[in-house]
C-alpha cells in the first residue's frame, strides 16, 4: 500500500482532480491525504469535503519549509510500507504505481516517478515527486542530517528538498529512476499551471535554497552533480 502525502496551500480547486487523477490511475491499494495549513479554511473544506480521504490540519500556520514539514508530519501520521512526496497540481497516467513498485523491487527505496517536465527528472537525475520505503527513513533517514524518521530536510525554504532526498539515496546506492512511471508535473515554470500565491512562496527563497543545496553537496559525495554543478558546490 501506498500512503499518497499532499501538502496544499491555497487551491481549493486541486483538490477533487487530484484524487480523480489519483483513483482513475492507481492499481494499488492507496490512502490519500491532504496536509492542510491552519486557518487554510475553503483548503481544508475541500480537502474534508472528499468521501474515502484524509485530512489533517498542520498545528501551525504556512511558514518556511512548509513542503518538508508537512511531508514529515505526514509520515508519522501513516504506516503503509510506502509514501508518496506528492503535490496537488500533479496529473497521474495508467502504472505509475505498479512500475514504480516493481522498478524498486526488493533493493531500492527512494524510486523517483517522471514528471515529464524538468529536464534533469526525464534525464533521471533525480525526481520530483518520489515513492519511499517507510523504513528506509524509518532507519536511516531521507536527508542528509541522517535522522532516522526524517524524510525531508527542514532546512530548505521549499526547493532542493527532492534532490537532497534523491542525491542521498544514491550516494546510499537505494535510488533508482521509473522512466515510464509518468506523474506529470502541472507548474507555472513549465507554463502548464498558472501563476498563483502559493508558487510565488515557494519560489521566494530560491536563491537561497540553492545556496544552501550546494553548501551540503559535500555530504552525499556530490552524488548526482553534474560536472558544473560539482564547481559551484566547491
């Protein structure tokens, strides 16, 4: 089974395609749910408004490392042997599930889906919407703090946060790239979403994100950098 973790900020809308999207596609058992902000209130409605998924409602207001935050929260709020880092402008396509699952196997457990939009995902360089096995973070941890229990590093405004996780596991030889698990991407950089609040937050501090990917390059062997990205992180 597969925990589907959303974090949503703002869109209302998303929320009922989304597991549309979701339920159309899955041939797995998956358990949805929606990790809402506090005061978020036409969010959470729509997310508690949907039969058969699950919402919770985050202690505190949206804030810095909102993302990483609520996919942690997440984690420890389920238990099936996998999660998904997902998001709500995504659009999932028929075996994105059965082969991710059987792209991973016994060995691999950080298994990135393609979204069909950033060139380093297609390349399979990382991924941005990943599935996770729960005790790989269980036991060793998802970032590069090596926390047993955290998926994601808090450290991050909201970008690199995928790539640390992904650069990490294949440091750890767990990472591998499902080319033809496609959960498309729907984002405003890749003018398929339009521009809103919520990715004008998360888009804020990426100067600084970046700063800071680069400044722990060091901590996974650089895995996964490409040449010119090895110099900037040196």
């Amino acid at each position: 089974m597969i925990d589907i973790l959303v974090p949503v900020l703002g869109r209302p809308q998303n929320a009922a395609p989304l597991v549309d999207s979701i339920r159309r596609t899955a041939k797995v058992p998956v358990a949805i749910v929606f990790l809402c902000s506090r005061g978020d209130h036409e969010q959470i409605d729509a997310c508690f408004d949907i039969p058969d998924v699950r919402g919770l409602v985050m202690e505190y207001p949206a804030g810095p490392a909102d993302y990483a935050r609520k996919i942690n929260t997440g984690f420890h709020a389920t238990n099936s042997e996998w999660i998904m880092a997902a998001a709500d402008d995504l659009t999932f396509e028929p075996g994105w599930d059965t082969v991710a699952l059987q792209r991973a196997g016994d060995h691999q457990h950080v298994v990135a889906t393609n979204d069909m939009a950033n060139s380093q995902v297609k390349r399979g360089q990382f991924g941005t919407h990943c599935l996770i096995r729960r005790r790989y973070v269980t036991e060793q941890g998802g970032s590069a703090n090596h926390e047993p229990g955290t998926v994601l590093y808090e450290g991050y405004d909201h970008n690199y946060v995928d790539r640390e996780l992904c650069h990490l596991a294949q440091h750890r030889g767990v990472y591998v790239f499902a080319r033809h698990s496609i959960v498309r991407h729907r984002h405003m950089l890749w003018h398929t979403a339009s521009p809103d609040a919520t990715y004008r937050k998360a888009l804020k501090h990426s100067r600084q994100d970046q700063e800071l990917f680069f400044s722990r390059a060091h901590l996974w062997g650089f895995a996964g950098l490409s040449e010119a990205e090895r110099k900037m992180a040196a």
